[in-house]
C-alpha cells in the first residue's frame, strides 16, 4: 500500500505539471484566435459627403487593412413603394456615402480615440462610429484571464516540481543501502540509480498518457462544446503525434534529470 501511494505521488505531480502546462497552452491559443477574430469582426463606420480612397486614408493611418462601401440600396429599395422615382433619385444623389473600415490589429483605447480624431478631421467625412466598448471590454476580461492562468499555473506547477523532487528523494533514502552495497563492488552512478530511473519513468510515461487521454477527449463532451459555444470560442483540438509528443518527450527528460539531480546531491552527502 505504502509503495502504491508513492507511485501515486509522483503520477498525480507529474499529470498536474504536464495539464498546467497545456492548458496554458491552449488558453494562449484561444485568446489568440479570440484577437484574430475580434478583429475581423470589428469594423468602423464611416459617414462621408464624398468619395473616399482607400489609399489616401492609408497615409493618415497606417492601420487600416481594407476600406469597404456600405451599399445605400436596401434603404432605397424599402421606400421605393412610397416615393415618385424622381424623388427617389434625388434622394439618391443627397444620401451620404457609408464606409465600413477594417483594421489590422485590435489598437487600445488611446489609439482608438486618436484614430477617431484623425478621421473627424478629414473635411469628407462627417461622422466616425467606432464601436468598440463591447469588443474592447470582452477582450480585456480574455487577457485577464489569460494572465490569471498562467499565475496559478506557475503556482502549480512549481508546488508539483517539489513534489517530484521530495518522492524522488525519499526513494534514494529508501534504496540508500543498496545503493551502497552496488557501489562497494565498483557499480557506476546509473546501475545504482537504475531502480529509481525506472520507476520514475514509468510513472512519468502513465502521467503524460493520462493528460494526452484528458485533452483528447475533453474536448469531444458535449458539456465543454456547449460552454464553448456560449463564449463564442473555439477549443483548439489536441495533436497526439506533435503536442502529445512534446509532452512525453519534455515529462521524461524531466525525470530523468530530477532522478540524476536527487541522486548525485545524496550521494555526495
């Protein structure tokens, strides 16, 4: 029971390491998705008394990514019914020019606003709707978000690492006496450490197929979907061949290393 515990240990802060490290991971990868598209979603609106060139409000801003015109033809066409056509040319000819306009980055509030300035200036424009309190308030509560995870991560995943290390240690004291018989016949470091290598990274490998089970299937219920859906967010999928890879990869040679770190500082003492 008392050796079930201590495999325990390790299995349990080797999943917690490696889960807080790929949620942070994908919380990085959904805030950068969310950016993209808040930003090809938002859009200023422009009201004009004349043409407007994309290439000359460029120069003023730097930017801008695309100038589109607002078609004026679904307000003509509702009161189509209920004017003289020669009204309704004229109506046509006095009606202002709109413009949606997008920009290539999401700025912040103090680049917004100095936009919006640089836009009233212009003598054709005659109205700048900006829009963004919504898309800038969803934003910030997404970076801070992003911020709190990764502090609690770091937390985490630091009080794990000393977990690993502690486990690792009290299995060197307790193969202490082994390790020393091994070592009056001449044994190099990694024979006498190869029990406590093996066992470290067995439980390792179960850890990182544990959390590589999690993200995978995680993401398939039906729960987490309808959360998703109702933050208007996209949950990245998991790659087993690259990401999972990457976790077993990194999982091992930290145990490797913790085990050498553990072992040779005890052996010096």
């Amino acid at each position: 029971m008392k050796s079930i515990n201590s495999h325990f240990s390790i299995i349990i802060s080797v999943f917690i390491l490696l889960f807080s490290f790929q949620f942070t991971k994908m919380v990085n990868t959904i805030v950068n998705d969310y950016s993209i598209k808040i930003v090809n979603d938002y859009s200023i609106v422009l009201v004009a008394s004349s043409e407007l060139k994309e290439e000359e409000l460029k120069r003023q801003i730097p930017e801008i990514h695309v100038l589109t015109e607002i078609s004026s033809k679904k307000i003509l066409d509702r009161l189509k019914n209920d004017m003289s056509s020669k009204n309704l040319t004229l109506l046509q000819v006095a009606l202002p020019k709109f413009y949606s306009l997008k920009l290539e980055a999401m700025p912040n509030q103090k680049r917004l606003e100095m936009i919006r300035q640089k836009l009233s200036g212009l003598s054709s424009i005659t109205r700048v709707e900006t829009f963004a309190k919504t898309h800038e308030k969803v934003f910030k509560m997404f970076l801070l978000l992003q911020s709190m995870v990764y502090v609690f991560a770091s937390f985490v995943a630091l009080v794990a690492i000393l977990l690993i290390f502690k486990q690792i240690r009290i299995w060197t004291y307790e193969h202490n006496r082994r390790m020393s018989i091994m070592t009056l016949f001449g044994a190099s470091f990694f024979m006498k450490s190869a029990m406590l290598y093996r066992m470290t990274l067995v439980d390792t490998f179960l850890s990182a197929m544990a959390v590589c089970a999690v993200y995978v299937i995680a993401p398939q219920l039906a729960v987490v979907q309808n959360f998703a859906l109702e933050l208007d967010i996209v949950i990245p999928k998991f790659n087993v061949l690259s990401e999972g890879g990457m976790l077993l990869g990194s999982s091992l040679i930290f145990a490797f290393i913790a085990v050498s770190i553990v072992s040779r500082k005890i052996g010096r003492v």
